[in-house]
C-alpha cells in the first residue's frame, strides 16, 4: 500500500490508473508533449462535469490510485483536508466552518 494513506482500503470497484502517477499516488495522464494532468479529474470532467475553481476531488474510497469517476466527490479543500483528520483534529476543525461545509466533512 502507497505510503500517503496507510488505511487506503481500496474497493472492488475502483478504477485503479496504475502508472505513470505523481508522488502523491495520483494517476498522471499526458495531454500532449509538454501537458500533464491528473488522470481521476480528467476522468471525471469528461465523465461528470467540471471541477469548480476553488474546489477539488476528494476520493471517498481513499485510493488516489483511482479514477472512477463514482468515488470522487467535489469538495472545498479545506474540507478534503479535515476529511483526512483523525476524529479529535477532525471535531475540532469542522466546527471552524461555516455551516454549509461542516455538513460535508
Ligand atoms: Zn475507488
């Protein structure tokens, strides 16, 4: 298991991209000769919709690795990151938000 999510517990139904993939376990897809992006949002702006400014794909199945467009959610960063918390950090943070991103956490 990649180091970045030691409890990454991917599911049956995970697209796994496999290589190329960032540092960060995301799959990278070459766009052309000098372009790269990460492969789960090109999967899922093609599949789903644009990904807002100002917002990110959370994987819910917690397997950067994956790509399918069903286990991403569009959240702020802000509540990507608490999601990633253990449950004292993860109390403590989401009470800081505003109401409307605490029901995401
Ligand atoms: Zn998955």
């Amino acid at each position: 298991m990649p180091q970045y999510a030691p409890n990454a517990k991917p599911r049956p139904d995970c697209w796994n991209w496999g290589e190329p993939r960032f540092p960060q376990g995301y799959g990278i897809l070459r766009l052309d000769e000098r372009h790269f992006t990460a492969a789960h949002k090109w999967v899922y702006e093609q599949l789903i919709g644009e990904v807002p400014d100002g917002f990110e794909l959370d994987h819910l199945c917690r397997n950067r690795n994956c790509i399918n467009p069903d286990h991403l959610e569009v959240v702020t960063h802000r509540v990507n990151s608490i999601r990633g918390f253990d449950a004292v950090l993860k109390e403590r943070y989401t009470r800081q938000l505003p109401e409307r991103e605490q029901a995401a956490v």
